[in-house]
C-alpha cells in the first residue's frame, strides 16, 4: 500500500500487473518504472490518456496573419492600437518566446505580460463583455453589437490567439514547441499549464481595463451552475474591476432552448454573485433570456419548437389556434346533431 501510495496513480496498478506477466519478472524495479513512464508518455502523445492535442500547425503564420487582419481589416475604431505592432519582428517573438524550449507545466505567472502589453488596445467605456460557460454566444453577442460590446476574444492579443493550442518542449520539437501533444486542461499533475497562465494574464488584463457598465453572459442551464467559484470570470474578472472605474454589472443568464433550467436571476448561484458585486461596492442589474441571446440560439438551432417564426399566431406544432377551435366545434356540432 505505501509502496502504490508514494508512486503516481497509474504507476501502482501498472506495476502490478507487470509483476503478474512472465516476460516482466526479473526486470529491475528501475526499468519498470522507466517502460511505465515512456509507455505513459507514448499514450499521453497517442492521446490515450489525460494528455490534449499538441500546439496547432503553422501557428507562426496564424499569429502573425492575424495580427496583421486585426491591424489592417478587423481592428474596430475604439480597438485599434495606438501605434501600430510589426507582428513578425515583435508579436512573434513575444509570444513564442513564453514557452518555446520550456516545460509547458512550470510557466511563470508573468510569461507572457510583454506579449500582452504589446498588444493591449484601448477600449470603449461600457462594452466588456465578460461570459463563463457560454463562449460562442458571447461571441456572437459582441459581434451583432457593431462594435459596442468587446469581448476578450475580439481584444487584439484576445483575437491574435483564440482558439489555438499552444506548449514547448524543454529538449526537441521543432523549434522548441511541442506539436504532438500539450497538457490537457484537467490535468491534475501539470503544476502551471501554459494555457492556463495565458488565458489567466489575459483575462486579468482585460479586466482591469475596463470601464462603467459592464456585462456577464451565464449559461443559466449548466449544472453546476452558471457563476462558479473556479471558472476565469470568478477569479480573475470579477475580483480585477477598478472599482473607481466600473459602477455597473448587467447580469444577463441563458437558458438553452429546451428549457433546463438550473440558475436563474432570482436564484441558484447568480445569488453569490449579486453577493460578490455588492461586496464590491458595485450596484447590478440582471436579464433573464434576453430576445438578443434567443435570436443568437435560434440561428444556431432554427428547427426548435420554441423558434417557431410564426410566433405572431399562436401555435400548437405548427398549426394555429384558430384551425384547432374550429375543429374542435366542428366535432362538438356533429356529437350534438347525431
Ligand atoms: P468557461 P470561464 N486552462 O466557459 N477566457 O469563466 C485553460 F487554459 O468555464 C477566455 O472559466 O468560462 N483553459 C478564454 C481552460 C479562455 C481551462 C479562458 C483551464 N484550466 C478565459 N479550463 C478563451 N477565449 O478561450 C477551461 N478552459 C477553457 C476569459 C475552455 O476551453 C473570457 O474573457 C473554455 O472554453 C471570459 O470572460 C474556456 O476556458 C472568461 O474568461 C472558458 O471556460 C471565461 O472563462
């Protein structure tokens, strides 16, 4: 028992049933342990275990082609940077510089301040757009929003690097960065997970930019729950508003469009956060669906009963009130007359 107990989980019961197989009896526990570790790694790379999928494929040229589209096309009137950013010889060189050549599980806190300093814009008071569970309707959100409500995602670092994977390797890759396999987000042993203190910095950073009203899109139909201790909003969002500078949270909670419902404006843990926002001396307002968000959902998911665009009628599966009382008369009429 103490012996399993000092090894990681999988090496126990993998040792054993090493133990158990003839060809491994006689083997010295160092070079079990030494199978067990490259054998855990080729899973790991395999995908077989915790391990996630590796840095995205010609990362350099996606960093360095959005930058410039954010620069030249996307880049909104109130999000452009104030001098511009020469992304090949600068916001390259930061960016890869935070983790190529190094363990993707001990990233510094500060790694990638410079890549997010360079890149920092300014941004429109009353527009952040913060969101937890609930990241492609926010982003659709922002967008329909003509350019009022930013999110992190259309920030310029936000923009730059969303969606993308990325992790180094100490001694190999290519170029230092792993491209079979980076640490996946529940991967209890990795100490500092690169993405994890990108999006953490990042998160921060937006945060402490922002201004007057703010707003939060939850997913009011998660189960465990739309405000949630862990998430980045909770810890590194909420807690990092200038409270000089913001005096306002819109709360806006979603539900899905088949109507579980686990929080609510009125309950649940959107409560906690009211909590949170007062603590912090800052006044709230909460929406439960707004029509905005079921627009978003329902081009999402246009055969939805509850998408139903003849909502002027009232209908019943598709046919109308009207057809069904007739009907019903009808009926009535011929049981009478009979
Ligand atoms: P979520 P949240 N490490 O839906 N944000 O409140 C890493 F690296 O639960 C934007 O936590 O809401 N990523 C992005 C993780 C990412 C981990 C993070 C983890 N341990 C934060 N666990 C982005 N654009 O990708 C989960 N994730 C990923 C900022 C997972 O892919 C936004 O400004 C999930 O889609 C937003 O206001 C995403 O993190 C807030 O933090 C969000 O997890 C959303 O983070």
């Amino acid at each position: 028992m103490l012996f399993e107990s000092l090894l990681p989980n999988f090496v126990g019961p993998l040792v054993l049933a090493c133990l158990a197989t003839p060809t491994c009896r006689g083997e010295s526990l160092a070079s079990v342990l030494k199978r067990v570790d490259d054998e855990d790694f080729a899973a790991r790379v395999n995908g077989d275990r915790a391990a996630g999928p590796g840095t995205t494929l010609d990362i350099k040229e996606i960093v360095i082609g959005r930058c410039w589209d954010y620069q030249r096309v996307i880049g909104m009137k109130e999000g452009k940077p104030l001098s511009e950013v020469d992304c090949n010889g600068t916001a390259w060189p930061a960016f890869v510089n935070a983790f190529a050549y190094k363990s993707p599980c001990s990233t510094p806190e500060d790694a990638f301040s410079n890549f997010i300093k360079i890149m920092t814009v300014s941004l429109p008071v009353n527009g952040t757009l913060f969101w937890s569970g609930t990241k492609n309707l926010a982003l659709m959100y922002s967008e329909l929003s003509g350019g009022t409500m930013f999110s992190l995602e259309l920030t310029f670092f936000g923009y730059t690097v969303n969606g993308l994977t990325w992790c180094g390797k100490h001694t190999g890759g290519i170029h230092g960065i792993n491209y079979d396999s980076c640490p996946s987000f529940g991967d209890q042993s990795c100490q500092s997970p690169v993405s994890t203190v990108f999006w953490g910095s990042a998160s921060m950073s937006f945060a402490r930019q922002a201004r007057g009203s703010i707003s939060v899109l939850l997913d009011g139909s998660d189960p465990r729950g739309a405000f949630r201790n862990n998430s980045f909003f909770a810890t590194m969002e909420l807690p990092n508003l200038d409270t000089a500078m913001v005096d306002l949270v819109n709360i806006i909670v979603v539900h899905d469009l088949d109507g579980h419902i686990v929080d609510t404006c009125d309950n649940g843990t959107i409560l906690i956060l009211k909590d949170r926002i007062i603590q912090r001396g800052l006044q709230w307002k909460c929406k439960d669906d707004p029509k905005l968000a079921k627009l978003i959902q329902c081009t999402e998911n246009p055969d939805n009963e509850k998408c139903n665009l003849t909502s002027g009628v009232n209908t019943l599966h598709g046919r109308s009130w009207n057809f069904i009382v007739l009907t019903l008369l009808a009926s009535l009429w011929m049981i009478w007359t009979c």
